[in-house]
C-alpha cells in the first residue's frame, strides 16, 4: 500500500465520524494554540527586552548626591561633582557620552510678546549625546560655546511651537529668569525615563553662563555640575564602566576605598533583566500548561484509537486474511492518529497566532513572528499522536485474523 492511499484511508476513517473526530482533536488544538502562543509571547517579550537593554536608557548611569550616606567626618555639607569628573569619565574606554548638568529652580522662558514655564539647564556639548535626544533646527551647544561663555540657548520643540507659533526661531532672543540667549537650536524631548517637568518646555544654555547667570554658583566647588550621566556604546562592558567611574569619583571626593560614598551611581540594566528573565520563565510556565493539555488530548487520542480497532476488528482480520502484513496496520492505524493530531496541530497554530497577535497588539509589544516556535509547536502534536497513536496501532496489528473475523 503507497503513502497516498495510506493517507487517503487514514483521511476517510477520520471524517466517517466528524463529532467524535472533532471532541477528539479539542484537546490537541487548545495544547498546541497554547503552547504557540506562549512560545511566541515570550519570545516576542524578549525581542523587546533585549531592544530595550540596548538602548540608550537602559546603557545610562547616572550619579546622583547620597548626602544620607556621606562620610561623618566630611567637614563641608556638600560636595557637588564637576565638569572634571565628567571628562574623566569621557576616556573610560567603551563610554561614548559623559556629561554634567546644571538645574536650577523653576525658569521662565520668554520673548517680547509670550513666555512659559519650564526648567532651565546649563549643559555641554555631550548632554545631547547622552539623553538621545535629536536637533529639529539649528545646531547644539559646543564646548566652543562653552570655553566662551556664548549667551546661546537650545530650547525645546515645545517652547518653540508655544513661543515662536511654529516660526523659525534660530537667531531670535529669548530670555531664560530675564537673562538674554540667542536661540541656536531647537530638540526634541529625550525618550527616555527623565521628565522635564511642564511637558516637554525647556531650555539648555551653556553650563558657565547657567552657573554664573541662572542657577548660582557654589562656593566650595569650582565648575560644579548637580549630576553626572554616563552613556555605553553597544557590546560595552558596562560593569567595567561603572566601577571606573566609582574609581574616578572616590579619588576626586577624596573617599577610601571601602570607606561609605556619598553618592549613587544608578542604572536600569538589574530591573530591566530581571523583568527579562520574569518574563522568559512565565512563558516556560505557561507553555509547559499549554503541554499539559496536549498530553489530555493526546490520552484522548489514543481512547479513541482503542475504541476504533475494537470497532473495525472484523476489517482488520479480513485484510490479515488477504495477505496484509501486521506492519501495514500498525502503519494505517498509526498514520490515522498523525492526520488527526497534525490536523489539530494547523488548528491551533492558527488560533494560537491569533492569540499571540491579539496579546502583542494589547500590551504594545513588537510583533516578531518566529517560524521555530510555530515549527517547535506543531511538531509537538506529532509527537502526541505518535506515541499515544503508537498503542493502538501495535494492538491492531497483533490481532489473530481467525478471531477477528470472528468478532461481532
């Protein structure tokens, strides 16, 4: 007998009985959709993990004052970072931006015949660099601009559609606590975890003219800077890169080593791969739920095989009787449990990927459809009806033919 009309009889044998076929086929067709769509959910998260560890949020530190943890004997109650430290940490090897920034209180930023509310800050040339932002119109500050305390100012998009009404502002004044800057550039807002405050309404001047003019200046540090932010490239060894810049920080602070720091290095990469790895192992879970099921429909499978030898008994002995081998029962029977599972392993592929794109499209996660999940998900309903399709056929291919022919 060819693979053909093998196929054919095992097909006829399966839509002779569409119901019990159909009950048949529910418990693989909810194992596979499940295993499917919890595989490719969990594949699609970590897609998604693995872009947001790359990005430039997620390769940032930032270095903040931890007046809580500063050493007892610290004789002066603060003592802010600087522009020094900054640049010490741009020559750590694998860093691509290293910047300090000035914040003052809450600034108004006007023209002659408008002004808002937003936030103020003296920058360098790095700070663009550093939060991803990127220049709409105009240029950014330089540190050319910086050396010679340029009364220049990069402002927002949002303080230029509400300032300049969606006009080309490059070379306008505005005026940031009263204080004159000729409006260089204009950028976007940073995408990443830092608010601005008041939307996304601020200006960046250079940080001399900030220190001197906008947010005072420290009298126990020189070129001071409230934070430090320190960027990756990609493939960096960013441990290596934080535990310079505590290097450069403890010898600039004047603090020993396994002395307490008095201040925080912080970094979303833990909580990022953390959740990564929460993820990863509730696919696990859930998938290894989904293969539950198939192995319920796959004891319903081989329950139903049982019941269609005991049924076609008299079929079986009467081909015995012609000259049919044992092997090419147990192969009919056996291709009969494969049809049905790999019929049921299409439909729950199916559903399950309706599933996967419903839950992508809800949580907002990037829709990345892989074939070895689908090719891992439908192999495993031919494996169900294999080995539960495997009793069966062994059972009707060891029946005597006398007796066979002779059940009612």
């Amino acid at each position: 007998m060819n693979i053909i009309s093998t196929v054919g009889l095992a097909f006829s044998s399966i839509i002779e009985h569409p119901l019990r076929s159909a009950l048949t086929s529910l418990g693989i067709i909810i194992g596979v959709a499940s295993v499917y769509a919890m595989l490719a959910f969990g594949d699609a998260a970590k897609a998604q993990v693995e872009e947001s560890l790359n990005s430039i949020s997620s390769r940032t530190m930032q270095v903040w004052p931890d007046w809580n943890r500063r050493r007892s004997s610290q004789s002066r109650p603060q003592m802010p970072f600087t522009e020094q430290d900054a640049a010490e940490m741009r020559n750590i090897p694998g860093v691509i931006a290293s910047t300090g920034n000035l914040q003052g209180s809450n600034a108004t930023i006007a023209t002659d015949t408008n002004d808002v509310s937003g936030n103020a800050l003296g920058v360098d040339a790095d700070y663009l660099k550093a939060l991803g932002n990127e220049i709409l119109l105009g240029e950014n500050i330089t540190y050319a601009d910086i050396e010679q305390k340029a009364p220049v100012a990069v402002i927002s998009d949002g303080v230029h559609n509400r300032l300049f009404e969606g006009q080309n502002p490059i070379g306008q004044t505005i005026k940031v606590n009263n204080v004159s800057f000729i409006v260089k550039g204009v950028v976007t807002k940073a995408d990443n975890n830092i608010s601005f405050g008041n939307d996304d309404i601020f200006a960046w001047v250079p940080l001399p003219l900030a220190r001197d003019r906008i947010t005072g200046g420290n009298p126990f540090v020189r070129n001071h800077v409230s934070s430090l932010r320190v960027v990756g490239q990609l493939g960096a060894d960013l441990n290596q890169v934080e535990d310079e810049m505590d290097v450069i920080l403890r010898r600039s602070r004047d603090i020993k080593s396994g002395a307490p720091p008095d201040y925080r290095i912080f970094s979303s990469r833990a909580w990022r791969q953390q959740a990564a790895d929460s993820t990863k192992t509730l696919s696990y879970i859930l998938a290894a739920m989904g293969g539950i099921s198939l192995i319920v429909g796959g004891v319903g499978v081989m329950n139903i095989m049982l019941v269609s030898v005991s049924e076609r008994t008299r079929e079986i002995g009467l081909r015995m009787a012609v000259g049919a081998k044992g092997s090419t029962v147990l192969i009919q029977f056996l291709t009969e449990a494969l049809l049905l599972c790999a019929i049921s392993g299409v439909i729950g592929l199916l559903i399950g990927f309706g599933v996967f794109k419903v839950t992508v499209d809800i949580l907002k996660l990037t829709f990345n459809f892989n074939p070895n999940v689908a090719l891992l998900a439908f192999s495993s309903s031919l494996i169900i009806g294999l080995l539960f399709g495997f009793l069966p056929a062994r059972r009707a291919s060891r029946l005597n033919p006398i007796q066979a022919l002779r059940h009612d």
